[in-house]
C-alpha cells in the first residue's frame, strides 16, 4: 500500500524467501531487470514504457533492500 510493497516484502518481488542464497537473488533480479528495462520498450506505446519504468523502480528497490537486509545482518 502506498507504493511500499518493495520496502516491506523485497523478496516477493522475485518470488523468493528469506531463505534463498545470494545466487539466486542475483538471478533473479538479473532475469525480472532485463524482462521489465524500459530501453526493451523504447519504441512500445507511452503507456507500456511508463509501466516498464515503474515496474524497473520497484525491482531495483527490492534488490537494494535485501542488500540492506542481508549487509546488516553480516
């Protein structure tokens, strides 16, 4: 709700639990960032790159929250 879903649940973004290993989290985020980049949707309608830009924000900011997550728990 209000655009914290990426705060709050980082690893429901890429369908993973807490549980899962650096690897697959870097998978993953490499699999969804190249699925969802905006440059893949430059000649698309403004509506699906505006879509694309969004969704690119919201997976880059789980990825960075895990990070946070796991660096402060090192």
């Amino acid at each position: 709700w209000f655009g914290l879903g990426a705060r709050q649940k980082p690893y429901r973004v890429f369908g993973l639990t807490r549980d899962a290993t650096d690897a697959e989290i870097d998978l993953a985020y490499r699999r969804m960032i190249s699925q969802y980049h905006p440059d893949r949707y430059a000649d698309a309608a403004p509506e699906l790159r505006t879509q694309a830009e969004a969704k690119a924000r919201e997976i880059n900011a789980a990825y960075d929250r895990i990070q946070q997550l796991r660096k402060s728990r090192r």
